[in-house]
C-alpha cells in the first residue's frame, strides 16, 4: 500500500509540475503579445508621421518643418528681376537678378565683360541651395510682409526706370510683388514704407546669394534646355559706325523660324546653343534670306514668354 500512496503522490506532483510549466509559457506568450501590440501603435495608420524630418520624395521638401514651397526642378520658389526701362522693348523676360529653383538651385548673372559687341547669351551662374537656404529665404520673405498679396505707390519724378518683380511662391500660393523705379528714391527722401520692406529684401536675398553661406555650393555655368528669343529685322542704321555685323545663318535644326519669333519664342537649345554661344551683340542671323538681331535669355525655372 505504501508503494501504492507514494506512486500516487509521485504523479500529484508530476500533473502540478506540468501545470505550472503550462501556466509559465502561457503567461510569457502574453508579456510577448503585449510587447508586439506596443509596438505596432507607433506605426499605426490612426497615429499619422508628422513628416518632420521626412524627405518625402519629389514634395519632400515643402512638406516639413517651415513653409511649404514647390519643388519641381521647371518650379521656381523665388524670382527677382527687373521689366521695362529704357531697354525694356528688346528685352524677352526681364533679365533674372535672382532665381530659386524647387529642386534646389539658385541662378544669377555672373560676371559681364565690358567690351563691346559683348557675347549675346548673357552669363549666368548657378549654385546648390540646402532647404535650409531656401527656408532663410522664405522666412526673409515673411519677416518683410511678402507672403501677402501688396500694391506699392511709384515715384511720379522718376523716367524710364524698370519695375522690379519679386515672384514668390509659398505655402501654395503666388505672390508678385511689382515696384516701379525701386531704389530711385534719392538721398534723402523717405521712401514708402512697403518700398522699403520690399528693397531691404531685394538687398539681403541677393547679399545671401552670393555670399559664402553655409547653405550654398560652389558657382557653375547655368546651361538651359530652352532658350527665350525675340527677332526682330535687321537694320543697318542700327550698328555702331565703323563697326560691321557678322552675318551667320540661323541653324537648319531649329525648330524655330525667326519670321515666327517677332515677339517671343522658346527655342529648344538642343538645335541652336553652339551658335548662340559663339554669337555677339553684333551677330545677325539669316533666315529664309532676311537678316535678324536676336535678343535672348535663357529660359530658368518658371519663366516663359510674356507678353
């Protein structure tokens, strides 16, 4: 009997071990459940990334922290330049003081050669912008009133001046900000108090640009897929005295004829940039046997032809 009551109590004991062990994995199967569950509300879809921080692709750049801006390599963030004046008639686009492109490029003229005839393509530059160079620039832009829209008075003392345009685009919307004559006012006159905003950003943007800001590369020729081009007849009267044009014939691959450019066209560069290249201010091209003086800038980000 004895041997009987301690077989008994051998296999009490073996049930309750097995029990326990059961009850032990049971139980470390739950912590390791909840330990999965924690993790997964982090990525929740009802608990959304704020972005910040997140390059996001092609939008990356507008849609974190700061303000939101395009950033298309064809987008331009922000445009100076200048329209009309006594020039104005020849000119294509007003030349470009300053563009920032959405892709990350700032563009503006380089050094220009003081000779005459002087080289047709005017000399443009461009540099690598950080998003923290074009956040700099746009939080300028907001310090000055500039994400708004504005109408600025002109100076009635003031002749034959440009406009200068100050294009910005920002947290979806486009601001053009058009001030006649900006910077004409003279010592001592008090200028407008929106005028001064407007050329106290147009001075620091162009100051940062071609400063040695951490924020920006290094300078490289800008070269354009597409050129603006206005062709107008060429006559002789025009040419300086003692100074005779050279005469070359408009490229066969131009998609382009000149009698069709009378205002404005764009003009693939793939068919006319080694021509223009070598080309001058005294340059005429011949096309269908007339001769034309070209006006032409190339096309940056967000430019086209304007009436």
């Amino acid at each position: 009997m004895a041997a009987v009551s301690g077989s008994g109590d051998y296999a009490s004991r073996r049930r309750h071990r097995v029990l326990t062990l059961v009850a032990l994995a049971v139980m470390v199967m739950v912590g390791l459940s909840a330990c999965g569950d924690d993790s997964s509300t982090v990525t929740s879809p009802s608990e959304p990334n704020d972005g910040a921080g997140d390059s996001g692709g092609d939008g990356g750049a507008g849609t974190g922290a700061g303000i939101e801006h395009p950033t298309g390599a064809d987008e331009a963030v922000l445009e100076i330049r200048e329209e009309g004046g006594l020039a104005g008639p020849q000119q294509v686009a007003g030349p470009a003081t300053l563009v920032v492109t959405g892709d990350g490029r700032l563009v503006q003229p380089g050094p220009v050669i003081e000779i005459y005839p002087g080289p047709l393509l005017p000399n443009l530059q461009q540099r690598s912008i950080s998003e923290d160079g074009i956040q700099q620039l746009l939080g300028l832009a907001d310090e000055h009133g500039l994400l708004a829209d504005a109408t600025y008075p002109g100076l009635d003392n003031v002749m034959d001046a440009p406009d200068t345009v100050v294009t910005i685009s920002a947290g979806g919307q486009t601001y053009e900000h058009r001030a006649y004559a900006l910077g004409f006012e003279g010592e001592g006159v008090d200028a407008d108090e929106s005028r001064a905003r407007l050329q106290d950003f147009v001075t620091r943007a162009t100051e940062l640009a071609a400063s040695n800001d951490p924020s920006l590369g290094n300078e490289e020729p800008y070269e354009a897929d597409v050129y603006l081009i206005r062709a107008l007849p060429d006559q002789p009267d025009r040419s300086p005295e003692g100074l005779e044009p050279s005469i070359v014939e408009w490229p066969s691959g131009a998609l382009v004829r000149l009698a069709d450019a009378a205002d404005c066209a764009e003009v693939p560069a793939a068919g006319v940039a080694a021509a223009l290249a070598g080309a001058n201010q005294l340059t005429r091209f011949v096309d269908a046997g007339v001769s034309y003086a070209l006006s032409v800038q190339p096309r940056i980000a967000g430019q086209s032809c304007r009436e």
